[in-house]
C-alpha cells in the first residue's frame, strides 16, 4: 500500500489481521507523530529568548503559530520570525523525520541508507545531511592549552556532484597530475589538545603556509599552550610570531617522538578519519569541512543523543 489510510488505522484498532508490510507502515505512522510533537518541543526549548534574526531587538510579542511554530514579531523592525529562522533548519519540513535522521548521523549511515531509513528522497537525504552537519558543527572547543599536537593531511581535490569542471574529468577518482603535494590536494589542518579536544579547518590547496597558520590557529591557541608539529617550514614563522612555544618532530629523518614530544594524537585522527571517509565514497572539496566537523563531533560525544544535537543546531548565537 502507498499511504497509511484511516481504513486501515480502524482496521487495527479492531484487531482485524493486517500484511507485516502494513503493520510496520502503521507503527511508523504513530511514532511519526510522537517524533513530530517532540521535534517542536526541543526546538521551541533550545530556541526560548531568542532576539529578533533581522536586528537583534530583544522586545517582541507573540504573532499567531506558522507550522506548528509559535511566530513572534519583532517590535524593532516589525518583521516576524518563529524558532527556527536564520538557523540551517530554516524552511526545512517533515519534522517527524527530523531526530530519525539525526539518529542516522550519529550512526554515521550514508546518504541513500539515511533517506531509506526515513523514508524520504535522496537528494532530501542529502540536504539535510549538509544543513544539519553544517548546524550542529559550529560550537568548537574552547581555545586550545597545554600540549597541543597540530599536523596537515592531505586529500585529492575533487569536484563531486559540480555540473562544471575546471579541470578534465577523473575517472574512478584518479590520481593528481604531478608528485607531491601540491594544488591538486585539499589541505586539512587538525589540532589536537592532549586532553582531547580537537580542532579543524580546511585551510585551501596545496602546503599550509605561515599565514593560513595565523588564521586558523591563532585565535584557538592558549598564550602558554607548547605547539609540538612536524618538520614544516611554516610552523616555527607563525610560532615566532604570535609567541607560542613550539617543538618539531623530525619525521623525514625518522623522529618519531622525543619523549613526550610526539604527534600520536593527531595522527591518530587522521588516520580515523580517512578510515571513516571510504564509506562516502569521494567527498566535494567543497564539504570536506562538514565532514571533518562531523567526525570531531563524533569523537567529541560518544554518547550524544538525536535530541541534543537537535538543541545545539537551533540554539541562538
């Protein structure tokens, strides 16, 4: 059957036998609409007190309900907002389906398993996947102290999914088109504190340089903390500048660590994160960063649940 009928709902109820096929259809159903109630509830409790997206006027009154959304109005502007405009889950639908497919996330399911899961399109699928990562990814840890590990993997340059190419196509990925690293190589830069928490940021293509260092790392690292990273020119320019204590480890002369000078953690990272990667298939230069930011958010919270990464991805501010 294509849709649950109230036929088949009264069927049930009088304890008429139904085809296991409509049977699971009905339990889905019912849990839909407790998953639906609890979505709004999580979303109008993360998002209480909110000001106003469009100019930050804390006075506004209540204006109707918009979606099952209570709808305010600012009394600044005059433009009316409900809990989840200016967030990545603005003008998304089918909320029943909204912490299902968070619990996918946590389960790190692809997107045609999510959208089968769900039961919604792939390209939906696919939205969601983006907007919610994008959303739930954006609280980071606290600026980085004591011992901090910071090192760059490098991953193929791809244009998955682009309708135009500024390069010839590859075929079954292929490889760059010439040794080393270079401009054909996203660069992934990944800090990690020795109390575990770790640090992401996709900093272009081709080697990191001194600069980029300044920008991503400067304003996430403790005055006091010791940088420990490999040989690279750049780190010791940027630690010189910003006056960070820093260590290198040798690793071309085969250093792999100077008693408690070592780059296990990070390493470490990158190589679960290459590992989790394979189940994607390629992933577009372009959402590298969500992907990365997925995975921190997963070794960060072994035990999040649906609902708090519902909260965080609505939350103000």
């Amino acid at each position: 059957m294509d849709s649950l009928d109230f036929e088949t709902l009264f069927a049930a109820l009088r304890g008429l036998p139904l085809h296991d096929e409509e049977r699971e259809q009905l339990r889905t159903w019912l849990g839909s609409a407790d998953d639906a109630d609890a979505c709004i509830a999580l979303i109008e409790q993360a998002a209480a007190g909110k000001c106003c997206p469009r100019c930050g006027g804390a006075r506004s009154h209540r204006c109707g309900r918009a979606s099952d959304l209570q709808r305010w109005r600012c009394l600044a502007c005059g433009r009316s907002y409900n809990a989840l405009t200016g967030t990545k889950l603005a003008r998304l639908r089918n909320r029943a389906c909204w912490l299902p497919y968070l619990r996918c996330l946590l389960e790190s399911r692809t997107v045609r398993a999510s959208a089968e899961a769900v039961q919604v399109h792939r390209t939906t699928s696919f939205r969601w996947r983006h907007r919610m990562v994008s959303g739930f990814t954006r609280e980071r840890p606290a600026p980085l102290a004591g011992m901090v590990e910071a090192d760059e993997t490098y991953l193929l340059e791809s244009q998955k999914g682009s309708r135009t190419l500024t390069r010839p196509a590859r075929r079954r990925g292929g490889v760059a088109s010439h040794r080393g690293i270079g401009r054909d190589h996203d660069c992934l830069l990944v800090a990690c504190a020795r109390g575990g928490a770790a640090l992401d940021f996709h900093c272009g293509r081709g080697p990191v340089s001194s600069a980029q260092l300044g920008e991503c790392l400067g304003p996430v690292l403790a005055p006091d903390c010791l940088l420990i990273s490999d040989g690279a020119a750049a780190y010791p320019v940027f630690a010189m500048r910003n006056n960070i204590a820093h260590q290198a480890i040798n690793l071309r002369a085969g250093e792999r660590a100077r008693g408690a000078i070592h780059l296990n953690h990070v390493n470490g990272w990158h190589s679960r994160f290459k590992r989790w990667l394979v189940r994607f298939h390629g992933v577009a230069s372009r959402y590298l960063i969500h992907y990365s930011g997925w995975r921190r958010v997963l070794d960060a919270g072994p035990m999040l649940t649906p609902a708090q990464l519902l909260v965080v991805t609505v939350k103000p501010g």
